[in-house]
C-alpha cells in the first residue's frame, strides 16, 4: 500500500521521484548468518496496519523488497547510503565499537523514521542464542532487531507511526502460527 508522505523526510510523495527503502536495511539482510539470524529462519511475516486496515502475508526472506520495505523519496533513500556502511563496519568488527559519528547516523536515521528523538534510541549488542526459537519480532517501529544487533528506544517501547508494520522472521510453521 502506497502512503502519501516520505516517512524520512514527511513530503509528499507525488513532488519528486520516488523508490523503495528497507526497514530492514539489505546490508543486514545479506548478514543474517553474520548476525546469528538461524538458517532455519528462511520467512517472513509482515504484518500492515493502517488505522482500522489491516493485512498480513508470508514470504520467503529472498522476497525483501516486498515484506522489508516502503515506498520513498529516492534523493531520501540515497541519503541513507552511508548509515547502511556504518551497519556493515558494525557486523564485520562485532567486538570494536563503532564511531561517535557513526553512532549517531544509524540512530538519527532511525530517529527520523519512527519519529523519535534520537537521543532517546540505542544501538548496541544483545545476547540471545535464536537456535531453538521458530520465531522472532525483527521491526516494529521503535525496535529493530536482527540476530546480535539491536536499534530501539531505551526503556519502555512507545509506538507513534501511522503506518504500523511490524516483521518477523522464522520458520514458514512458527510464522503461521503467529497469525492464526
């Protein structure tokens, strides 16, 4: 479904060109193993709320440009270019620390996206062995989490988007079952 503004930059999506950006970044996509993200991990369940609408589906993890993304402005896609690379250091040097500078680009990114304050976001590793579970919520808005990293609101989690998506990953069995 088509929303009416750019999410990253609140415009109108009829003043310029537009294309598709991924809640769930590519990079992190092309990492799942990298991540921890199980093998056995091969679907998605994307669930889509718009005030009373809502809508679900099931699809292979290789189908990403239909249950990871959301249409917008290109010039706002491309501005995202260097917080992806940052996302990419972060999975190749798990253990180092990313830079200040860094730091900041993925959070504000996000930020501006869910509408929050970056400064009440945090980036950071989390401990969790994924290998028995058939499931996992990845995004909503206000939490992303792929395998070991995290982006999210510290504390409490507080939704405030009007296009409500929410993704999971799993086993196409536990996905189901989620929307049963």
């Amino acid at each position: 479904m088509k929303t009416q503004t750019c999410i990253l930059c609140g415009l109108p999506l009829s003043d310029e060109k537009t294309n598709r950006e991924h809640y769930v970044p590519q990079t992190l996509i092309r990492n799942f193993g990298k991540l921890g993200v199980p093998a056995t991990w091969t679907h998605a369940l994307r669930v889509n709320s718009y005030g009373a609408f809502s809508n679900s589906r099931v699809l292979p993890i290789g189908h990403h440009r239909e249950w990871a993304t959301v249409e917008v402005h290109e010039r706002c896609n491309l501005d995202a270019s260097p917080m992806c690379q940052d996302l990419k250091w972060w999975i190749d040097n798990p253990g180092a620390l990313p830079s200040d500078q860094a730091y900041e680009r993925v959070l504000s990114y996000y930020g501006r996206l869910w509408s929050i304050d970056p400064g009440d976001l945090c980036w950071g590793q989390c401990q969790q062995d994924l290998g028995d579970c058939i499931s996992g919520l990845t995004y909503e808005p206000g939490h992303l989490q792929v395998g070991w990293m995290f982006i999210g609101r510290h504390g409490e989690r507080k939704l405030n988007d009007q296009h409500f998506h929410t993704i999971y990953l799993g086993t196409i069995e536990g996905l189901e079952d989620l929307i049963k």
